[in-house]
C-alpha cells in the first residue's frame, strides 16, 4: 500500500529560484513514491501577517505557483488549511494531553524569546496546530529538512500518548522524510534568501530578469584567463537547472579561456528563461482567476475533509465524545 506523504505550505510571498529548487521540486517528485498532500497553510501565517488583502493574495500566489510548477489537483490532495475545521478540533484534542513544558522547547518560541521578543501565543501553540495537520490525514511522512525535525518528533509524541490514552491505532504515528535541499546561492553568493534582498524571484522576465543576472557576484578574472566554475554562485545555480551535459560544456569553456563572466551570465538566463518561462505563462493565467484558484482548492478540502472526518469519528469514540 502506497504510503502518504503531507506537506505545509506557508503562504508569504511569491518563491525565487531557491524556493523551487530546494522545496518546490523535489516536494512534486515525491508525487512518484507516495501518496501526496499539499495544502496551504494560511492559519499559521496568522502569527505574522495582519493584513487581510495581502493574507489572500498570498494563498492566491501559492496556489497558482504550485499548479504552475507541475502540481496536479486530480492527482494529489490540495486544499487550503482553513477550509478543513477538523484540524482545530484535533489540535484542541492534542494540545489537552500535551505538556506546556514541551512547547516551551519549541524552536521558534524560543528563538523569539532569547531575541527578547513577546512572542503571541499562536507562536507558543504552533507546534500543536501543525501536529494536528500532520495526525489528521493519516500521514506516514512529512518530508522536512534536518532542522525541523523537531516538529514531527513532537507530533510523534502526541500521537504516541493518544494511543496509549485511547488505544493503540488511534492516531498515525509519522515519521520525518529528511530531504537535503540543495543549497542555491543568491545574487550575492550567500544562500538565497527573500530577507537578505538576493533572490530570482522564479517569474521574473525579461530586461529585469536579465539584469538580476548579471548582477551575480563573480571572480575578477579577465576575459583571456581561464576561470574555474565550480564552487561559484553562478554556476552552482546554473548545474541546478542545466542539463549535466549543458554544465559540463559551460565548466569547459570557462576553463578554456577566451569566455567571460558575462557570457556565462547570459548562459543562465536563457537557461532559467527556458525553464520557467512556460511556467511564468501558466502562472500568470492562473493568478488572473483566483475564482478557479479558490474552486480547485475547495475541490481538495472536499476530499481531505472525508479523511479528517474519518479520523475524528475515530478520536470521538475513543475518547467518549460523540
């Protein structure tokens, strides 16, 4: 039997080139192996973003980006948090057998304490609320890079004292799938980050795309000396996108003398030009209805409901709530 797979998707801003490289594509590759769910997931944006306009817009950006990136809503569970309630009766059900001890360790709690920050409880309860995404769809693994996986050893936890509470099988105990994203540099040779001001941003176009290009931090060699690729922000961006056979002719050529920085640089934008600009068009037709955008995510909770349902009808007899 196919194992399922869930993962969250925080909805902030239209991804770069580094979003899907590192978690866009690999997250849709997985649709091969596992049962997949992908939903959005705007309650937990709640804890940073207070503007109700951009809050919408954001799950509209999503949800077009990924339909555009490859995502099939016929094929893979797609909703967005909000239209699937049952999460919040779990996590109610979740947070009663949890210690606040535990929370207290959470990373993000603690980062924003040691920060001197007054962290709102949303972040305090996160971990609980992303537990109950991931416990009420029967997941078998969420697929997270080695830093997070706090997280899913929580909602292990949890589903482990519910089964003990209530009967073993109550709950799915999931485990964590480390996926080791690539690490894609932005324009500045450090890691490409929306907050550092270095990124692609993945349906950028033309002259601006262009110009985002050549802005990429190279070495200073002049155009007769050889120059070595590998290791430099633009190629390690380059081999991510090119074909190992594309990479290996740009790796020569730099070598071989007689071939800028700025040919190299032209060299990936047709390669990102080739790559996304069929993407870009979808996307654009996408985001142009957020109508159809809101149907095809209500089509998914549709689904995901009918499995939540099945799972609380499961907790409710359990625990003598009916």
């Amino acid at each position: 039997m196919m194992k399922t797979s869930l993962t969250g998707i925080k909805p902030t801003h239209i991804p770069h080139v580094g979003n899907y490289l590192g978690a866009i594509r690999p997250a849709l590759r997985l649709s091969e192996t596992y049962r997949t769910a992908y939903f959005i997931a705007d309650y937990h944006a709640l804890t940073t973003v207070r503007d109700p306009a951009a809050l919408r817009g954001h799950v509209h950006d999503v949800a077009a980006t990924w339909l555009a990136c490859g995502l099939d809503p016929d094929k893979t569970l797609f909703y967005r948090q909000s239209d699937v309630p049952e999460v919040f009766e779990l996590s109610w059900v979740l947070a009663c057998i949890t210690a606040t001890g535990q929370l207290e360790r959470g990373v993000a709690y603690k980062d924003a304490i040691a920060k001197g920050e007054a962290p709102n409880a949303g972040v305090f309860y996160y971990p609980v609320l992303m537990a109950a995404d991931i416990l009420l769809f029967d997941t078998d693994v969420v697929p997270i890079g080695a830093d997070q996986r706090q997280h899913v050893e929580l909602a292990r936890d949890m589903a482990a004292r519910v089964n003990h509470l209530f009967g073993e099988g109550t709950l799915v105990l999931p485990e964590p799938l480390i996926t080791e994203a690539p690490l894609v540099p932005g324009t500045d040779g450090t890691k490409m980050s929306k907050s550092k001001g270095n990124t692609i941003p993945l349906f950028e176009s033309g002259k601006k795309l262009r110009k985002l290009c050549l802005s990429i931090v190279t070495g200073s060699e002049t155009l007769e000396e050889p120059k070595k690729a590998e290791g430099t922000p633009l190629f390690e961006i380059y081999r991510q996108l090119a074909t190992a056979d594309e990479s290996a002719a740009l790796e020569a050529k730099l070598a071989a003398g007689n071939f800028g920085w700025g040919h190299a640089k032209e060299a990936l934008y047709e390669v990102i030009e080739r790559d996304f600009a069929p993407m870009r068009e979808r996307f654009t037709a996408l985001r142009a209805d957020p109508a159809g955008l809101d149907a095809v995510l209500a089509r998914g909770a549709d689904q995901a409901r009918g499995i939540a349902r099945a799972t609380l009808d499961r907790l409710r007899a359990r625990t003598g709530i009916r």
